[in-house]
C-alpha cells in the first residue's frame, strides 16, 4: 500500500485516477471479521450480524459484493500487492498494538 501510494504521487498519470491499492481477493466483511478475531488471539469478542437496515435505516442501498480491480495499481503504478491480506492484517494488528503500548 505504502509503494503504491507513493508512485501515485510521483507518476503525473495517476491525478485524478482512481487506483484500488490492495490485492485483488474478494473477501466478505465476515470473512475478514473472523480473520482478525483469529489475528487477534484469545478474546472474548463475538461477531454480532446486524441488518443493514437497523444501522442506516431503508433508504440506504449499498452493493452486495465487491471485488477489487487493481490493474490500474499494477499497469499505471507498475506496483505488485507483495504481502497478503492475512499478513498485511496481522502486520497492521502489530503496530497498532505496539503503538497502544507507548
């Protein structure tokens, strides 16, 4: 994410462009939920489903499924996703926890 960030900004073709910067894996929100309850460790937090209705009430629509298309990050920024979703997370997971900790 960081090297694709930073050629965006270096590479005059990317202004104005919208460029997904990731890999290219279609997760669900609960798959990646239970990914960093595994990432975490021992908790006692549970996932709580709640409908969408409840959170943004019946006027609000929203897509059922992404999936990412990160060919402008690779062609136009000529930058390849290098770490994985599970790692990334858990490297992010880290910082944040050694963060909270100074």
């Amino acid at each position: 994410a960081v090297a694709a960030t930073v050629q965006a900004g270096l590479n005059p073709a990317a202004d104005g462009q919208a460029i997904n910067i990731g890999v290219d894996v279609e997760t669900s929100v609960l798959e990646f939920a239970t990914l960093m309850l595994d990432l975490y460790g021992p908790t006692t937090s549970k996932i709580k489903f709640v409908s969408q209705e409840e959170v943004y009430g019946n006027s609000y629509e929203d897509i059922p499924r992404r999936v990412p298309d990160n060919t402008k990050m690779r062609q136009l920024l000529g930058v390849e996703a290098k770490v994985s979703l599970r790692e990334g997370t858990r490297l992010s997971m880290e910082w944040f926890r050694k963060e909270a900790q100074s």
